[in-house]
C-alpha cells in the first residue's frame, strides 16, 4: 500500500482528508505541522505529501524546500493545499518544489484525481542537449552563479543558489563567460568534464574587480590544462591594473598558486575601448552606477542581444539622496537614466541587479544598486523581451526571492509591461530562439 503524509494544522480537516485518503487505499500518515511533517518525510518516505500552506512554525514553502534537498526523497510528490487562491502563492509553491496545488475547500474527487496524477510514474526528464559552440549552434545562456556580496550556501537558498556572480555564454563560435564569481568553480568543473583532453578557448568579461566578481577564478579548473587559452577582458581598476587585482588574490598567504604559475595560456587584457568584438559577437560596454570602475555588457548575438549588468543603481531612485532633489541633478539623473534604456533597448535577455525591494532600498540609498520596482519599470521602457532578477541578497532566502519576484511580475502586469520576469537560478539554460524565427 502506498504511503501518503499528511501534513495540516487544522485537526478537523486533517481527519477529514485522512479519512478520504484511508477509503481510497492509502496508508495515512498525519502531522500536525511542518516540523514534525519533515521529520516524518524523512522516517517514512512517502509516495506522496499532502500539505497545507499556512502553517505556524514551518509553512508550506519551507516543507517544499526542505524535502527537495534531501536526497532521499528526490522521488517523493508533493501536492500543496491552501484556502487562498493568489497565483502568485500557487507560483511560489511549485517553484519551491510542489508538483500541484489545489484550493480549499477541496472536493473529494478532485483530490482523488491529483492523487491518481501524482501516483503515475514521472516521465523520466530529458536533459536539453548541451548548445556547442559551433558557428551557427544555438545561442545559450547558462546561470552558474547569481547572489551578490558574498556566497551563501545552505538549505534557505538551495532553489535559486549560493554562489556569486558568473553566466556562461554559448553564441556565434564563442565561449563567453560573464564574471569570475564563486559559480566559476562549478562552471569549470562542467566544461572540463565536457571538452576531456581537447583544447578549450574561452573568453571571460569581467564587470569589475570586487571579490564577488573574482573571487571563483583561482578554483577555474580550465585554467590549470596547459592545452587551455583563457583571455580575461575587463577594464582598469581604480587603484592598479587588472592583472595586478586578479594576480592579488592569488599570492601568498592567501593563496597557494600565483597567477604566473597557472599553466593555461592566460591573457589578461584591459580594454581601452566601449565596443568591440568577440569572433562574430559584437560587444558594447558601459559604466554604470557602481562603486568604482564598473560595466555592463550587451553581447549582441545572431539570436539578439544579450545584456549583463549584475550591479547598477538606476538614477531615478537616487533622487532620495541627499543633494539630488534640486533641479539640476533631476535633470541629469532623467538623461542618464535615458541613456541606460536606449543601452538596453530591444534586448532578448536582460540579466540585471535587483538586490533590494523598495522597502529595503530606503535605507540602502547611494549603495549601488538596485530597487526591483525600477528594473521592471526600466526593463518595460526599453522594450526587454525577457528579464532575470539578479544578484540576490545574501539575506535573502528562496521565499524572500520568490516574494519579490511575484511582486515584479505583478508590477509589470499592472503597468501592461510585456516583459517576461524570471528571477536568476543557477543551472537554470535560456536558448535564445533566432531572430528570424
């Protein structure tokens, strides 16, 4: 007989759904909250759980979370009940690992036929092929790392993940990598299990030199084949040069191999120019809003432009700021704020730095980045096909990401933006379709 937990903390309803479930075959198992019901999942590993969503203690996003990372309940179902019937609460349950979500009050032949549904065995997953990158393959982006400041690991993050910024690019005959974050070490790992003893020639755009951006790169495994070229491209700090910033990182006592030791052909250049090309793909760079010397990239690709800015702070918010409120600074904040819309105009893809909600961004004025409600409202303006919410908070766990990225969607609905908003996970592939298709 196969088991079912049921996990709710209405008594009455519990005995009510433990009931249904007993006549139609099952072996019950009842919680009366989230707690006990994780503990119970793990003891008993059931086919299926069945649990409410508002629950003291441990709610129902949290079970999801947590039976989606214990490797031994990588088969078990989940099917979500809640009396509220938000879409943006059915999205956020089945992004946080529900595989259906029904709205009370539920009737017993619909629970009976989400059972029967959940009970079939899942088609097993066809994992897309791996885009080459050969000329005229398809154009890929790939999100290996997408928190901001510093890596958070750990059970509350394990939807969107962990490790800081870096994106994969697969366009045009190129290998493009977008930031040397902690998500390079995975990144690496993939990429020399995909090439084995061949050659690999990649390109790696930094944005700026703050650990976040770098801090992956001396865990790069690519870069220790001798048979590997890695050009390193990116713009002079403000204090030394790239190579020197890149090489700091590496040097005793902080690391046990100097950049000159690493045995791949590394070429590190710091760019003069704004626009430039990368084999087939044309690249245009500009300064953003970002302590120190900071870019954005547009990669302009067969399939449409891709546009990568992971730390910015949009002007029009800082007219919070203290000395921004007279007429000359608004003026100059609208030109510039101007200049960034027509810089991602048109995009296929806009990875963006949305670190605060507005609440939040009150007190984060003149930090450097930015306030989701502005990235929608710039995104919408520019006439962005698809935005990612990117560099998430350190202190921000999935529900909080999750949160925030209902909240965006609503914005943009509500101001009839055609943007598609996602919120950056890592693992998660975007193929870009063609531009003639």
């Amino acid at each position: 007989m196969n088991a079912v937990l049921l996990i709710e903390d209405d008594s009455a309803l519990r005995t009510l759904f433990a009931d249904i479930l007993e006549r139609n075959g099952w072996n019950v198992i009842e919680a009366p909250d989230g707690e006990a019901g994780i503990a119970l999942a793990k003891q008993h590993k059931p086919s299926i759980v069945v649990c409410d969503l508002l629950m003291p203690r441990c709610n129902g996003y949290q079970v999801c979370r947590a039976i989606r990372c214990a490797p031994e309940l990588s088969g078990t179902r989940i099917l979500m009940i809640s009396g509220r019937d938000y879409a943006t609460d059915k999205m956020n349950a089945l992004e946080a690992g529900a595989d259906e979500y029904l709205v009370k009050p539920v009737d017993p032949s619909e629970l009976r036929a989400a059972l029967r549904r959940l009970s079939e065995p899942a088609a097993p997953a066809e994992m897309p092929a791996r885009p080459s990158a050969e000329i005229g393959g398809p154009v890929c982006v790939r999100f290996w790392g997408v928190r901001g400041s510093i890596a958070t690991p750990g059970p509350a993050t394990v939807f969107y993940g962990g490790n800081t910024s870096c994106i994969e690019v697969r366009a045009d005959g190129e290998i493009i990598v977008l930031d040397a974050g902690t998500g390079i070490r995975p990144l690496g790992l993939s990429l020399a299990k995909e090439f084995g003893q061949q050659p690999l020639a990649l390109t790696l755009l930094l944005t700026h030199t703050h650990w976040d951006h770098i801090q992956g790169f001396p865990f790069f495994v690519p870069a220790y084949n001798p048979k590997n070229s890695v050009r390193i491209l990116g713009y002079e700090g403000a204090r030394q040069g790239l190579a020197a910033t890149l090489g700091t990182q590496m040097e005793s006592p902080y690391f046990p191999i100097g950049m000159d030791d690493v045995p791949a052909n590394i070429n590190i250049e710091e760019l003069r120019e704004m626009d430039f090309k990368i084999g087939r793909v044309n690249v245009q760079a500009k300064f953003v809003n970002h302590p120190g010397i900071c870019v954005g990239y547009r990669l302009n690709t067969s399939a449409g432009a891709i546009v990568f800015i992971p730390d910015n702070e949009p002007f029009h918010r800082m007219r919070l700021k203290p000395g921004m409120a007279d007429e000359k600074s608004l003026q100059y904040a609208d030109e510039q704020d101007a200049k960034f819309v027509e810089f991602i105009r048109d995009a296929q893809v806009l990875i963006m730095d949305s670190q605060y909600d507005r609440e939040e961004y009150a007190s984060h004025v003149g930090w450097g980045h930015a306030c989701v409600d502005d990235v929608v409202e710039l995104a919408g303006r520019a006439n962005v096909k698809q935005l990612f919410l990117f560099h998430h908070d350190p202190t921000h766990d999935d529900e909080r990401i999750s949160r925030m990225l209902a909240h965006a969607r609503q914005l943009g609905s509500a101001n009839g933006n055609h943007t598609l908003v996602e919120a950056a996970r890592e693992g998660l592939e975007v193929v870009l379709k063609s531009v003639n298709q």
